[in-house]
C-alpha cells in the first residue's frame, strides 16, 4: 500500500480545464450545441461529421462567451485569433484532427483569485470537442452528437500545490463561469471537465517530471486522482528511482490512476492552420460590447458583502455560489431585513433544507420577497426564531408567511403579564429545577424556560421569558 506522506518532496500541479460554452450551436456548424438527453448521433450534420467538402463557420456567440471569460480573467487579447488543426488519431474525432488553437490564442495570462494569492492562467482558447466512447464488453459504440461542440480549454501555470487547492480552483472557476453565463459548467453532464499535470520535486529544485491524468470528470475525483498520483510518485523518488512522463487514468472504484500511453509532445500533434478558416480579427468595439454585458465579478461580489457587515467566510462562500448571490442581491434590493438576517439564513436554514430535500436554490419556490418578509417578522420580534425556521419549508413552497401567521395565531405572545402566570406555573411544576436555579446551578434554567415555551407554543420571546424566571426567583 503506499504511504499517505510526501516527506521531502512537494506537489507542483498545473490544470487543463474544459468548458463547455452555452450556445444554441456547435461552434462550426449549426447543429444544437448541447446533446445532453439527446439519442445518440441524432444532433450531427456533415461539418461536425467531417465529410468531405464540409465547411467550417465560427459561431459568434461562441467567440463572445469566451472572450468573456478571457476579459474576467485579466488575460490579453490578440488583435485577430487563428485556428489551428491539431492532428491526432481517435476513433470519436471523426475528421482525426481537431480544429484548436496554437500560436494566436483566445487569451494569454491573466489570474484567478484564490486564498489571498492568484492563480496565473497561461492561455486560454477555443477549439471543438470529440464524440463520446462507450466501451461494452466486446465492442465500443460512438455517439458523436457532442462531437463540434464548443469548448474553451483554459490552462493554468503549475501555481498550485496541493489536490485541496486544485479543488477549490476548479469549484471558483465554476463559479466564475456560471456568473458570467458562459457555461452551465456542470461536470455531472460532460460541461465542465479536467486533465490534471503533476510533479514532485525537492524544495527550491527545478521542477519534476511530469505526469497527466486525463478526463476527471468530478471535483472529487481530481482530488482523488491527485492524491493517489503523489503518493504515487514518491514513493518511487524514495527508492531513488525516476518517475517516467506518461498520461494516466483514473480509476473510480479503486482511487488509483493507470497508465494509458506514453505522454504526446507538441510536435505529436503536428499543429498547421486551419486552411478552411481565416484569421478572426478582435475589434475594440467587440470588446467594448462583451465587457458592457459582464455581471459583477465573484471576488467583487465578494468585497461587497464584506463592506456590508458579512464575515468573511460568509461573504466568500455567497459570492462564489452564483444562485444564492443573485437571490441574496435582490432581497438586499427589497431593503427589508439586514444583510446578516439574511446571509444567515441563506447559508444555514434555506440551505440545510435544500440538502434535505435535494434541491437547488431555483427547483425551489421561494422568493428573496417572501424569506424577506419572513426575516422581517423575526427581525420586528413579531415572531419567534422557532416560528420562523418552523414556517421556513412552507415559505421554500411559495406560502405567504404574513398570512400563515394570521391564519395560525402565531404572533409573538408579548402580554408580560399573561407570562407571569405561566412563569409561576412553571415554578410550581418543576421545582426541583426552580431551587437547582436558586442553588446557582443556572442550566436547570433552561427546564424552565422550556416548559413556558411549550406552553406558548414557541411564540414567547425566550429572553424576556428568561428575564421574568430569573425575577421571580430573585437571581441575577
């Protein structure tokens, strides 16, 4: 079995990341663009077929998504993009080439924000992806309706140093793009999926031979895949061997990667430009007009909220889960509850439902004008905290909380002196605890307090509950 520690050596990872852009069409023919569902090999035509004399178009959409991305990244933007040819051979790339990118790409440099450091981004392009290979027992069937889709490949400089980091590069990359509605970036549907590149080296050292693990298709699992690889590679360093350049797999069910061929070299692919398309120029008023679309930034979302009163772990975790920052942003717009109320909320009460249930934020019926008008009755003290979380699921199902309060009587009981009586009723029902409480002992105050909640059906203040208790038993 090999060990969990890497001793000496240090991790230097790097990672290709495949974005599925959110077009109506492929990115060089007019066939739909997402075969999600769709029976096999019924979205194709002869372009994305590669039948002879078979003509490529560039999908302006396309283009414009992904220099949206480019843009939100910091990257520099060539005056015109070419396309490539990056020849291989697999039996889902029916033209055995792929039209990419090489020397004049979609974008170059650029950072991401992660963890009080950035993450430099090396390039970004646009190219179309392959069919999908289902490989049976004895044979291998090809659906090529993802085949010609439009994918942006984004690689990053070898930043990062460790699979938790590689994790949360990805999940604020997910983010990102889902903010910018360029990708619905969903791995669990083939739109958003990772090679990994991986090395060990002694600190200070040049970097190590590297190693990439292709096609990870969860979070999980390039974290996984990272895992096992490191403690992979070193023990082979500890036995003073070398550790050989190779493109592994990944295996699910053991968690262990696996050789798949030895690792392509650029010359491999024999890059030439694409004959068929003519270099695309990138105009100032094409930039001008995708930054005019661009929403606000997650790290920018995410300075505001803290200048709002959030904490930070709060705030980070708000701005990088696009759903729950357009919700909190417009319920912040209605002004009715303070942005605490509401965060607090959001990220423990709407979101425990949520998991419970096994939904997401819009499968969901809730509106920021409802939980807002509910906060508002917990915030005004027209109602409980226990009411409130106790109305919350009925809210998530699109239920008017004002009127489920009138119709069930549960205002706040405010009567102190309908309290007092169901404070010395308590006194005289449980007076063990009452004189535990005149002993000092004050937790046996919360028997107490209990008892009267019950009695108001959780519709009494439970501080000036406490405050009555505490003076008719002449405590502090």
């Amino acid at each position: 079995m090999l060990g969990q520690a890497t001793g000496p050596f240090e991790a230097v990872i790097g990672l290709e990341v495949h974005l599925q852009l959110k077009t109506r069409t492929k990115i060089f023919c007019g066939c739909p663009a997402d075969p999600f569902g769709a029976p096999p090999n019924s979205q194709v035509c002869p372009v994305c077929l590669g039948l002879p004399g078979a003509l490529p178009v560039v999908n302006e959409e396309a283009l414009d998504l992904g220099l949206m991305l480019a843009l939100a990244l910091g990257a520099q933007i060539p005056d015109r993009l070419l396309f490539h040819r990056k020849n291989y051979f697999y039996p889902d790339l029916p033209k055995n080439y792929q039209i990419s990118q090489y020397t004049l790409p979609l974008g170059q440099g650029g950072a991401l924000p992660l963890g009080g450091r950035r993450v430099r981004i090396k390039r970004l392009h646009l190219e179309e992806d392959a069919g999908k290979s289902l490989h049976l027992e004895d044979r291998t069937l090809l659906d090529l309706n993802r085949a010609g889709s439009p994918l942006i490949e984004l690689v990053t400089e070898p930043d990062l140093k460790s699979p938790e980091e590689a994790r949360l590069f990805l999940q604020r990359i997910q983010a990102l793009a889902q903010t910018l509605g360029v990708s619905e970036a969903s791995p669990e549907e083939g739109k958003m999926r990772a090679d990994v590149n991986v090395s060990l080296r002694r600190s200070g050292e040049a970097l190590g031979t590297k190693v990439e693990i292709k096609n990870l298709n969860s979070f999980k699992s390039v974290q996984r895949a990272l895992e096992y690889e490191i403690r992979r590679q070193t023990e082979i360093l500890r036995r003073g061997e070398r550790v050989k350049q190779a493109t592994m797999g990944f295996e699910e069910g053991s968690g262990k990667t696996y050789p798949m061929r030895t690792k392509e070299e650029e010359a491999d692919y024999r890059y030439f430009p694409e004959p068929d398309l003519p270099p695309v120029p990138i105009r100032e008023e094409r930039l001008l007009a995708v930054k005019a679309r661009m929403p606000e930034l997650p790290w920018a979302k995410e300075a505001r909220y803290l200048a709002l009163g959030l904490k930070a772990q709060d705030a980070e975790a708000l701005a990088y889960a696009p759903a729950f920052s357009r919700f909190l942003d417009r319920a912040l717009a209605l002004g009715l509850v303070s942005p605490t109320t509401l965060a607090n909320w959001l990220l423990a009460d709407v979101a425990g439902l949520l998991n419970e249930r096994g939904l997401t934020l819009e499968e969901t019926r809730l509106t920021p004008e409802n939980l807002s008008r509910l906060l508002a009755l917990f915030e005004r003290g027209e109602i409980t905290s226990r009411v409130a979380k106790a109305l919350l699921p009925e809210v998530l199902e699109g239920a008017d909380p004002e009127a489920l309060v009138r119709a069930r009587g549960l205002g706040v009981v405010a009567d102190e002196e309908a309290l007092k009586g169901l404070v010395e009723e308590a006194l005289s029902a449980l007076p063990e605890a009452a004189r535990s409480v005149q002993e000092g002992k004050l937790k046996a105050m919360d028997a107490l307090l209990g008892y009267v909640m019950r009695k108001t059906r959780g519709q009494a203040q439970p501080e000036v509950v406490r405050r009555l208790l505490k003076e008719a038993l002449g405590v502090g």
